[in-house]
C-alpha cells in the first residue's frame, strides 16, 4: 500500500525530497499531496514540507521491510493479529524460530498480561515478538520475565531515555507506563520455545490513560525507531545468553537496582481487590516479589494481580478475607492459603507429622480465616488435622449439583470429594468436555461434558499399589523399580511399563468413549497428582500433539476455590 510506503519513507523524521520519494514509490511527485491525504488524522499534522522537502517533525516507530540486525533475522510486517501469535504459530507447527524476530506496524489483536488488549495508533508502538529456544524446560525459564525488563530498561537507558521496572516486567516513569513484555512458551522436541513480546510507547499514546511515551522521555528527540530496536536487540540478546549460561542470580541486585517500587510500600490486587499489603524487600532467585507483611515476610509469584503504590488507589478498595483450603488424600494432607481466588501459599505434608500445618497457621492464620475441606481419608485423619487447627473445618461432600454442573453419580454422598472437587476445579482450565485424571494412591479416570455433565469414572490402583501387589503375591517378581520403555527388556521396565500402560490405556479408551458420546467434539484432558508427570510421559505421542493434554496441580483446590467463589 502506497501510504504505508509513504510513512516508512518519513518515518525517521529526516528531510526527503520529493523526487526520492516519489521514486521510492514509483509514482509521479504530484500525486504525493493526494496520498498524504489517505493518511491517518493523528498522523497528518506531523508533515512540513519545505523547498521541496518533505519532513515529519518527530520520528514515528514504522521501520522499513529491509530492516536487519546482527544477531537476529527480522520480519517486518505491516498488519497482523499479534506477533505472538506469528511466532507461536511458527513453533507450534516445528518451524525454527530461535533468534527471530517479528515486527508489525499494526496489530489487530495484540494484548498484554492478564488478557489486556495492546491498544494503538499507526506510528504510536514499537511492537515485536522475539523467539528464543531454551535447553531448559518452562519451569526452569520463571525469571525470563525480569531478565527480558532488565535487558529493555538498559537500552532505553542507554538512548537517554531513564525509565524503571514495575515488578515483574513493565518499564515505567514514575507511575506512568512506557511499555511492556509477555512471554509466551511452547514445549516441543524437548526444547521449550519461547515468544517474547514486546510493546514500546515510541510517541505518546492519545487514548490511554497513565501512559508514557521514549519521545517524551528520551533527551534526544529525533531517535529513530529503527535505533532503538537495535539497542533493544543488542542487549536481550546478549542478556538472553548470560541467563542461558548463569541463570537469574547474577542479575538479581541488578533487577532491584532499577526496581521503581524497591523498599516501597504497595497493595496487590485481584479483580480490583485488596489482597495483600506491605513493604517490598525486593526479588527473590526465582522472580517472586519478597513482600514483608503483618504476618512476615512472603513470596509473591506473578499471576493475576496488579501491584499498585498507596496513591494509586481508590477509596472503595477493601481487604478481602482469607481462606485455608484442605485436601485430605488417603497419605497426605495438601493445603492452600487463598484471597480472592488466588492462592498465595500452598504446601503439604504426611498425616503422620503435619507440625508444619500448624506452622504454617502461624504465620497466615488470622481471625477472619474460613477453613474449608476435601477429604477422602477416615473420619480419624480429619479428626487429626483438626486437631492442628483452632477453628473449625468445614467438610465438604459431593453434590447433586454446584456451579452448573449436573452430578449423574447414582449416590453423590459416596462419591469421592476428591473426584467431585476435581471435576468442578477442570473448568478453571478448560470449557471443552474433558477427561480428568487423577493419580495418586489411586487413579481415578473421570468423564465431564461440555455442556456440564459428570458422567463418573473409573477407579484403579495407583502405580505403588499396583506394584506392590504384584510383587507380594507373585513369585520371582521382587525387583527394583524399573523405567517405562515402549518395548522393555527387563522384569523390573516390564512391570513399570505395564502399569504405566495400564493407566495410559484406561485414558485413552475414556477419551475415545467421550469422543463419541460428544459427537467428535473436542475432549481435553487434565492430570493431576504425584503420577501425573509420569503419565503425560508415556501417552503416545501423536495422541498428546492430537489432544490438549494439561498437568495442573492442585486441582481439587481450585475445585474448592470456584465452590467458594460462587456462594
């Protein structure tokens, strides 16, 4: 398009005469004044044109398709949905993209951290997703967030522009926002491959509110865009490989050196609600905010909370209660402390030590907590981990029915709360019909549809009880533990593929029965427990790249957390 050519010709704020251009455009120099007159109106006002110059009075963040950099192969697009989703695309389907990078001028659907929209005007952003594939799995990349925003603020800084970090990867000015990072993962071929995206407010944007543009900030006004993007290439890449060799300890004191909110006190909010406030003491190893509270020092991961200074906030803004949930499995008790449905502090422990539940009350237990439960252990068990506890809990039952979703067990009250709890905490993940899995002492298979209808399961010996029981009632079989092979040769993988298959089998026939009482709609599966891992591990592999396939811990607590959320 003529136009676009025509503003990524000017976009450097230089003086250009009309005859380059109009050669650039292969087009007569009298039709420029026409042409300009298609371009955008917060853009128009931008051009002065003298003795035969034409010349924007500030530089605006377009970049020629020619564009290249040193360290990265660079795609210059004009308009696409998100550059994200470019990139995400390109991996999921095994196209390399390590090391390259994708820009556009527009993008219909770019968005932010916690599903924000990206709003702009032509010329406002610099905005780029960079690939970036990592050894290490996507645990192990938690600080690649911080590293990415440590690595954009040097170059800014680097161009005279002083910006700060907002915990965990915004680039501020004071209270005001000049730009952002989401981070994106796909694990494949053992490899995680990462899409880090990138928004710079290049000119100050005219229709968002606390906002902060590098032209309004940087003391030298006529940088071009294609600088900067030089300056950010330049130094994610050479961060990006230091963190691949060392990690995120070395750039720690670094992080908080330019951390705007260092030593400060803040409010973290979920859904606009209070549910923390304290003093940041700064940044742990692993990314997490270190926040010293009433009740001590804790680490906040990055998840859907907004942090905001005590002059950001409003006066209807309250501190929400806290709740304490349980999951009481047959050998071990899991807990979760949780604030407007976010867990804050989970952990867990065996029944026959739980002095660290007791501990753990003493640091987040206060009078306003609600302790509510799942258990599927004996009467016994909860009558201990109560004896832990100075309120009292609230057990929880299977159900008929709760948050729209039809339970067709023929006797709820021996339904497993586990199973139940699990099923209502799927639809956190996924609102497809999906098969629920759930491996612990022992593994239960269950069946909920799209339209909200437990179906029940199946039930089998978890992996140690299936062991045990055929080494002590077969002879010759008392090995040590195996490995899963797809073909094994030794009694000892024998029996630890047979189980694994056994488990693998009884999903994948679940699956298929779902599958067609849904008439080929999708069906998702979700894992959940001690044997999870080890499950996802030995499915086929054309069966996981077929079907979304998830590992979420902690599954009957978010089952619990919508119950709590809905009454």
């Amino acid at each position: 398009m003529l136009v676009n050519k025509l503003l990524v010709a000017l976009a450097d704020g230089m003086p250009h005469h009309i005859t380059e251009l109009a050669q650039q455009l292969m087009c007569q120099p009298q039709q420029l004044n026409s042409l300009w007159q298609q371009v955008p109106p917060t853009l128009r006002p931008l051009l002065r044109q003298r003795d035969g110059f034409w010349q924007l009075t500030r530089p605006i963040a377009l970049l020629s398709d020619q564009y290249t950099h040193t360290d990265f192969t660079v795609e210059v697009l004009s308009e696409t949905t998100s550059t994200n989703t470019v990139l995400l695309d390109k991996a999921r389907s095994g196209c390399p993209i390590h090391r390259h990078v994708v820009l556009s001028h527009q993008q219909t659907q770019g968005r932010g951290r916690q599903g924000r929209k990206w709003q702009h005007d032509l010329g406002e952003c610099l905005m780029f997703s960079i690939g970036w594939t990592f050894s290490q799995t996507q645990a192990q990349l938690g600080t690649l967030a911080p590293i990415v925003a440590l690595a954009c603020q040097r170059a800014l800084s680097a161009l005279n522009c002083h910006v700060q970090i907002k915990w965990p990867n915004d680039l501020v000015i004071g209270l005001d926002k000049l730009g952002g990072i989401l981070i994106e993962t796909v694990r494949k071929n053992e490899q995680t491959h990462a899409i880090i995206g990138i928004g710079i407010n290049f000119m100050q944007p005219e229709k968002i509110d606390n906002a902060t543009s590098f032209q309004a900030a940087c003391t030298q006004k006529n940088t071009p865009a294609s600088l900067l993007l030089d300056k950010l290439l330049q130094e994610i890449h050479t961060l990006l490989i230091q963190f691949e060799q060392t990690g995120f300890a070395p750039f720690q004191a670094a992080y908080e050196a330019v951390h705007r909110d260092q030593k400060q006190y803040i409010y973290l909010l979920h859904d606009e609600q209070i549910i923390h406030y304290g003093r940041i003491l700064g940044i742990s190893e692993t990314g997490a905010l270190r926040l010293q509270t009433e009740q001590g020092e804790q680490e906040i991961i990055n998840g859907e909370v907004s942090l905001r200074r005590p002059e950001q906030l409003s006066g209807s803004l309250k501190l929400l209660p806290r709740y304490l949930l349980l999951d009481a499995g047959n050998s071990r008790l899991k807990w979760a402390w949780v604030e407007n449905g976010e867990i804050v502090h989970t952990t867990h422990a065996p029944y026959r030590d739980l002095s660290r539940l007791q501990q753990d009350w003493a640091e987040w237990g206060r009078p306003d907590v609600r302790i509510i439960g799942s258990a599927v252990c004996g009467i016994a068990k909860q009558d201990l981990v109560q004896s832990y506890l100075p309120h009292p809990i609230e057990w929880l039952t299977s159900m008929y029915h709760a948050l729209g979703v039809t339970n067709h067990y023929r006797n709820p009250r021996e339904h497993g709360t586990d199973r139940w709890f699990s099923a209502l905490g799927s639809r956190r993940f996924t609102q497809n019909a999906c098969v629920i899995v759930s491996c612990g002492t022992a593994v239960t298979i269950d069946a909920l549809t799209a339209d909200n209808h437990y179906l029940g399961g199946s039930i089998m010996p978890g992996f140690h009880l299936m062991r045990e029981s055929l080494l002590h009632r077969t002879a010759n079989l008392n090995r040590p533990e195996g490995q899963f092979y797809p073909f094994p040769t030794t009694t000892a993988n024998a029996i630890a593929t047979g189980m694994l298959d056994a488990v693998c089998g009884s999903i994948i026939l679940m699956h298929t029965r779902l599958k067609e009482r849904n008439h080929q709609q999708t069906v998702d599966i979700i894992l959940t427990g001690g044997g999870a891992a080890k499950i996802l591990g030995a499915l086929p592999p054309t069966f996981v790249l077929d079907n979304c396939v998830k590992i979420v811990d902690n599954l009957v607590i978010f089952g619990l957390i919508n119950w709590i959320e809905q009454k």
